[in-house]
C-alpha cells in the first residue's frame, strides 16, 4: 500500500513540475528561515547554560530608593562578597567582578594589551572554565596572582604549560606571577577575557571600592546544595541595613536582590527597580517572525494545493469508486505533503550550510552547523513532519471531500468554500508580511535615526585616548605637545567616556535644599577646555579657566540638574558634592551622555585637577585630518609612555555600540521580511497561473466580444490587488501597536508616520501587481480564435 502511494506521489509532482516547484521552493524557504533562526535563538539561549554549577549560581543587584525614586542595576560594593562568606552559611563561595578593561603587560621583549577583569581566589570553583595548567585554588590566592587565557599564555610564551610560574609585568608597576592557564572563553559566554587579577589587590588599588556605600563592580554567589533560593533571597533583602548609617534616612536605603546568573544574559533590563526583559525581547520577537514566515511557507501550499484540486478531482472519484474510503485518501494526501515537505527540508539543510557563513558574519555569531546532534536532527525532522501535515491538513481534508458522483458527471468542486479559504489565507499571509515590512522601515527609521540625532556635542573627529602609565604625572606636557601637532585643534580630559557617564551620588547639597530630598546625580571629572572640545553648548556662565584659581571648587551642571536645583540664576550659587563647597559657575544645554534608551539626567562636572581623576584624554581634530592626528598622537604617546602601547576609540564608533542590538535587529528584520515577501509572491504567482488557466475561456469570449487588453488584465489581476489591499487595511494597525510597544524602549524615538504604512502598502501591492502581471498579460493577450478551437 505505501509504495503504491509513493508511486502515486512521485507520479503527481513529476507530472505538475512547475506547481511542485513552486511548492517545494516556498516551503524550503520557508523552513530556512525558521533554520537559521532556530539556530540564532538556540545560541542565545544557551548562553552561559554551560556552568556546572548554574542550577546554584546567582548574580546579586543593587535595588536604591531615594527621593520617592526606585532604580535597580547589578552594581554592588567592593567588600561585598567577603561579608556574604563571613556572615551567610548558605553561601559556598562568593566573587567579585569588575568591569571589563584593556591593560598593558610586559614580559621579556614583548608588549600586549588585553582585555580583563579582576575576580575573587572562588571564581574558578564557581564557574566552569576549565584550566590548562595550575590549580583553581592558586590561580587567584595573592595579590601578586594572575590567571590568563591560553591565547595569552601562547602570545608571551608559546604554550600554557611554560607560562605558569612566568613573571609578567602589569601596567608597568606591579610584577604579577602567572598561576593558572585557563582555556580560551567559549562563544558560549557572555564575558570574554584574557586575564583575571586577584579581587582583593584591585579593590585596594581602586580605592573607593573599598566602601560598603560605594557600588560598582558585580558580585557572584555559590549557594550550598539544599539551599532554598527563595528564603535565601528573602533573607538577603536588607543585608545592607548592617552597614548602613543607622541616623540615615529610611527612604535612601539600599536593598539586595539576586537573579540566576544563566538568566542575566537574557533578562538583564531593569525597568525602574524591577527585572523586566532585556535580550530576550529580542529572541522572542525573532522566534515568532520564524513562526510567521513557516506559516507563509504553509499557506502557500494549502492554497497551492486546494486552487488544483480539479486536476485530481476525477481521480479521487474514480478511487472512491473503487471503494477507497475517505481515511485512506486522507493519509495519501498527508503522505504527499509530508514527502513535498521532506524534499524542501533536504532543500532547506543544504541553503541553511551555505548561508551560516553570511549569517555569522551578519549576527556576529559563531554558530556551527549541528550536524553531529542528535536532538537537532530529531526537532528538525519533526519540524519538516509537522510543517507537511500541518500544509497538507486542510488539502486532504478537502479533496478527500469531493461526492465521486457530482465529479464523474462533471459538476466540480472549485471555488466555494475552498475559493473563499483561500483569499483569506492570501490576506493573512500578506498581512504578515506587510506587518514585517513596516517593522523593517521603523526599526530602520529608529537605527537611523540614533545615529543622527543631535546629541548636544559633536561626535565626528572625536578621540578618546586612555590616560595610563606616564601619562598621569605628564598630563600637561602631553596636552601641550598634543595642541602643537599637526591635525588636533582642541584637547581635554575626563573621568569616564563621554559616550557613557554612569557614576552617580546623592550626596549634593545646595542652598535652599528640602532636607527630605535625596536626587541622584550623575558626576564626572573634567579638564579645562572640556566644553568646547566636546562642542558642548553653555545656556548661561562660562567654562572652567586657568584664568580663575577657585575654579577648582566649581562646578558645571546641565539643564536637568538645573531645574532639580530650582533657582532661575544658578550662576554663582553656592554647591557642595562630597562635602566639597564651591560654586556653579555655568549651565551646560541638555546632552545626551548615556543611550538613547534613557532620558537626559542631571549631571554635575567638576575640575578634577586636584585628585587626579582622569582616565581619558578628549582629543579634537581636525575635519579631514584624522590621519595626521593619529600618526602625531602616536609619536607623542611613545615618547612620554614608551612602556605602554598606543591606543584610542572614535567617539562615534563607541556611542554606535550601544545600538548593536537595534542594529542587528534591523538588518534580521530586513532579511526575513524580503523573503517573506518572496516566499508571498511565490503562493501568488501558482495562485495567479491557475487562475488564469481556469478563466482562459472566459478570457477569450470576452476578447471576441470587444474587451480591450487592458480591461482584461484588470479583469485577472484585479481580484489579487484586492486581497492585497485587504491585507493592507488589516495590517496597519497590527503594525502600529507592535512598533508603537517596541519604540517605547527608547526615551528618545522617531515618529510613526504615516507615509510607512502607505510606503509598506504601496510595497506589497507593486510586488503583487509585478508577481500577477506576466500570467495576467499573457492570458489577455492570447489568440482566443486558438484558445476557443482548443476548448
């Protein structure tokens, strides 16, 4: 029975070689698609599942309250995962974290940057990053220990095994002795560094770190087997209280929260003091247009399928003639489809390899083909099942319905019910699809933009230039010798980057100040000229100047900071930061210093000369002169800090980091939105030659009697374009509320206008109407005298 069936299939595709194709190129497509976004969405949800320990890790948070204010993030004091192991039994083991930084090593004649972190002597028992050589219990036991990575070890010394035990010199101030060889960081982890300091040497030489009121780094926690993560949390809510100030305001507390750590990766946005998404928005968004594009893949065939029922209706009148009962012409049916969609996926598995390639390159993935899998072949073959029965379902169902008599005396089933399913899957599909080109014309719209925004500073022929080394104590020489090289116009310097200032306090005291009040305020260091080296725009005042000695216990602030502070003239007001009195000297207009994802707050700017709180030059070229200016800064840097390697960011390639997300997901959404389009028109191009095929004589009667070219091509493609237009009413506001939701994650966004709908509309109906038009022409302007004698 089932090789007469195949036989019957293979019969059936061979004879309708044009339908077949079309089928199995829109499901193959289709399941494409859904390939490579499985495989997007499987990276990223594997992120950091490859923890041994991940059922037991978790990251704290940092929840504050403060002026009728919540905010959460993962910042927590230095000294924190010290007092969790002293004070907690729960806890295993604890570890510190720090920001990512690039240093500078030395070890023989050879001189590298890395990238890095500092960590706690626990990290190697929590985490599973497997050593090479050396011992997790050594790796980070002293301050004078480091642990690297092979690529690291191999760079210095050529192989793990000959690093360890190796004297390598950090920052040029400290010889640190290599312990512990660990293996490069898989793709598969959200952190990725070269080296990891001892986490105690690095608090003390931060300094600040070492406050129980100062927040900053991450911090880690191992909770014993048994422990109920729960009551755990529970108990950890107002850790803080044992340090806190008890003569310090009940609302200003802080309080401590933990997530699983394998969840960050994915659920890492906070939204005010309360986790709320984060890239999973991203994997949820991407996994339902795989969904959408699979379903536009299927509908293709159903209504491929139904719309040549009559092809086959004598034949199933003839089989239940000869007593083939209903169920068996069901399962035949299926059995074509599941054999179509077989052949598609085999399709699909072939397109998918060659276009990994591209779509790493495109994502920024390292995603291997899982070919020795087993799970995957297994959910890819029940994919390619299901999306045969779940295409061939209705088809079967509906041609295993025809009465044997009505068809064998000639009265066939086409149109009715089966006409009407199929123009409303002809506008749900396009209705998907012109739902994912707006999407693509708004997130491009936002992409854009982000990127040309006026932020309130110029980001072009920017430079950042990290202060290190010998270039602290010769801060001023090299500003000077930097101002007389070819190529720089303007030079300052700052604490942090400019394209990120996150550092905050509420301890800032003003004249006039409710004493109930607690504002946060955003705080950094500058130099002189740091205004107008930046392009910064001053509302009223002036700018810090060697000109005026007390500046440097003045201050700048922006215009949020101005309204908190309430006075009309702020100019020469009194203000105190840290017990630090001095005056606000000038108001700086509104800049964006953070993402466009937060609205502007109040920041406060103060010279920074007597601390020494630098750790960037801002260095201004000239337009055109980018080059000159590098070769002179790099010539300079080696003269004054010939220990440490030259190296600097472009402010704008900076401030576009922080949209790589949007970005990728504009240039997902464009891809995936053209092919489902394509695979749209496919369905409408095999829609548009049976239609055209079954009105031929219809068509030619009407030519005889006078009808024109025109009127005929109307007369085929019309019926199409208003489906199409159907799909386009419908779409728009589907539309509207999924961008308007997503565009609600910036503080900062581009208006919905409303030519995007009319350019997505007119869009699909050009792509339709381009689809249709050749079949439609081709049919009008046929010899009816040849098609009438045919019939």
């Amino acid at each position: 029975m089932f090789q007469n069936y195949l036989k019957i299939a293979l019969r059936h595709l061979s004879a309708h070689r044009g339908h077949s194709a079309i089928n199995i190129a829109g499901l193959a497509l289709g399941l494409t698609c859904s390939l490579l976004i499985y495989l997007w969405v499987a990276d990223e949800r594997g992120i950091d599942h490859f923890h041994q320990n991940g059922d037991r890790l978790y990251t704290l948070y940092t929840q504050m309250f403060f002026d009728g204010k919540k905010v959460a993030g993962y910042g927590t004091p230095g000294p924190l995962p010290t007092e969790l192991e002293r004070r907690l039994p729960e806890v295993e083991a604890a570890s510190g974290f720090s920001y990512n930084s690039i240093n500078t090593f030395r070890a023989g004649n050879k001189t590298i940057k890395e990238e890095g972190n500092a960590a706690s002597p626990a990290f190697f028992r929590m985490f599973s990053y497997p050593l090479l050589a050396g011992s997790a219990t050594e790796a980070l036991a002293t301050h004078e220990s480091i642990a690297i990575s092979a690529s690291m070890a191999t760079a210095f010394w050529g192989s793990p095994a000959a690093a360890i035990g190796q004297t390598i010199r950090y920052e040029n101030k400290k010889d640190l002795t290599v312990k512990a060889v660990y293996a490069n960081i898989p793709a598969t982890s959200s952190w990725h560094f070269d080296f990891l300091l001892n986490w105690d040497y690095y608090i003390h030489e931060t300094g600040w770190m070492l406050d129980m009121g100062n927040l900053g780094p991450s911090t880690y926690v191992l909770l014993k087997k048994g422990t109920d993560p729960a009551a755990f949390a529970r108990k950890i809510t107002h850790f803080y209280d044992l340090y806190a100030d008890p003569n310090s305001k009940k609302e200003t507390r802080s309080m401590l929260g933990m997530e699983p750590y394998r969840d960050v990766y994915l659920h890492g946005h906070f939204e005010e003091h309360h986790l709320s998404g984060g890239r999973i928005e991203y994997v949820e968004l991407f996994s339902l247009v795989a969904i959408a594009i699979l379903l536009i893949a299927c509908i293709n065939f159903m209504n491929l399928t139904t719309a040549r029922s009559l092809r086959r209706a004598k034949e199933i009148g003839v089989r239940k003639v000869m007593g083939a009962v209903r169920g068996l012409l069901i399962r035949q049916f299926i059995g074509e489809a599941m054999l179509m969609s077989l052949v598609s996926a085999a399709l699909a598995l072939l397109l998918t390899a060659i276009l990994l390639p591209a779509f790493n390159e495109l994502t920024a993935k390292h995603i291997a083909f899982p070919g020795y899998n087993p799970s995957f072949w297994a959910a890819f073959l029940g994919l390619a099942l299901l999306t045969g029965v779940l295409s061939g379902s209705y088809p079967a169902l509906y041609l295993s319905s025809f009465s044997p008599i009505r068809v064998l005396k000639g009265a066939t089933p086409a149109g009715g019910r089966s006409g009407l399913f199929r123009k409303v899957l002809v506008v749900f599909q396009f209705v998907l699809s012109i739902v994912l080109i707006v999407s693509t014309l708004l997130i491009a719209r936002q992409v854009r933009y982000v990127q040309d925004v006026n932020l309130g500073y110029d980001r072009e022929n920017l430079l950042y230039v990290p202060i290190e080394g010998d270039l602290m104590p010769k801060k001023d020489v090299f500003i000077q010798e930097a101002l007389r090289s070819p190529g720089i116009s303007r030079v300052s310097m700052i604490s942090q980057s400019p394209t990120n200032i996150e550092n905050g306090t509420i301890n800032v005291q003003w004249e006039g100040k409710d004493p109930n009040a607690t504002p946060m305020f955003t705080q950094a260091a500058v130099g002189y000229d740091f205004t107008r080296t930046m392009g910064l725009q001053i509302a009223s005042g002036r700018d810090f100047s060697r000109s005026f000695p007390t500046d440097s216990d003045s201050y700048l602030i922006n215009e949020a900071a101005a309204k908190i502070i309430g006075y009309k003239d702020l100019v020469g007001r009194s203000l105190s930061q840290w017990g630090r009195q001095g005056k606000i000297i000038g108001v700086l207009k509104d800049f964006h210093y953070m993402s466009l994802h937060t609205e502007i707050k109040p920041i406060i700017f103060r010279l920074g000369y007597r601390e020494n709180y630098f750790f960037w030059f801002l260095v201004r070229t000239q337009p055109g002169k980018t080059r000159e200016a590098l070769t002179s800064l790099r010539s300079l840097c080696g003269q004054l800090n010939p220990a440490f390697p030259f190296s600097y960011l472009f402010s704008d390639e900076e401030y576009a980091k922080q949209y790589a997300n949007e970005a990728l997901e504009g240039k997902l959404a464009i891809v995936f939105s053209l092919l489902a389009v394509l695979i749209s028109c496919l369905g409408l191009l095999g829609l548009s030659v049976f239609a055209a095929e079954q009105r031929t004589r219809e068509i030619s009667i009407r030519k005889v009697l006078g009808a024109s070219v025109a009127s005929l091509f109307g007369l085929v493609s019309g019926e199409f374009l208003a489906l199409v237009g159907l799909a386009c009413a419908m779409a728009i506001p589907l539309s509207w509320w999924a961008m308007h939701s997503w565009l609600q994650h910036f503080a900062y966004r581009t208006p919905i206008s409303w030519w995007v709908f009319a350019l997505a509309g007119l869009a699909a109906v050009l792509v339709a109407l381009a689809t249709i038009s050749y079949q439609a022409l081709r049919v009008a302007r046929a010899n009816p005298a040849r098609t009438l004698r045919s019939e």
